[in-house]
C-alpha cells in the first residue's frame, strides 16, 4: 500500500510512497475535501474518512500514530 500507486480525483498524481499526515491532508483540504470520520483500522493502523461535494468520498490510511499516510483511495459514495 503506497500513496502513488492510486489517483485522488483534484490532486495531482502523487508520486512518493508515503507522506507526513499533515502534509497529506493539507493536500485534500486544499482540493476541498472535508474529514468526515475516523477508526482504528487493520494492522494497528488508523483510517480516516474524506468527502467532497463532486467528487467520491477518500479513504486514508496512516500509521498507528497518525504521523504518516500511507495511502488513499477512492471509495463509493
């Protein structure tokens, strides 16, 4: 799981394996993603939840201390 192997509708390609969380969400903040939720999530890793008004809604996966993104996908609405 690695943030360049997927395409997030209103953000360029993202090219690189991982990303500082805040980094990261700045990123969809940006493209005008709104976090919508958040839990905790397989392998001791946190997930959270991202909505747009066009565009489908974003899982995110970070490491188990929130520091990091590991990767993102768009989910169905």
């Amino acid at each position: 799981m690695t943030l360049d192997k997927h395409k997030i509708d209103g953000l360029i390609q993202i090219t690189v394996k991982v990303l500082p969380a805040v980094e990261f969400d700045n990123l969809l903040i940006q493209a005008g993603y709104n976090k919508i939720g958040s839990a905790p999530a397989q392998g001791n890793r946190l997930k959270s939840w991202w909505s747009h008004s066009i565009y489908a809604r974003v899982e995110a996966i970070y490491s188990s201390d929130g520091a990091v993104a590991i990767t993102a996908y768009h989910v169905d609405f």
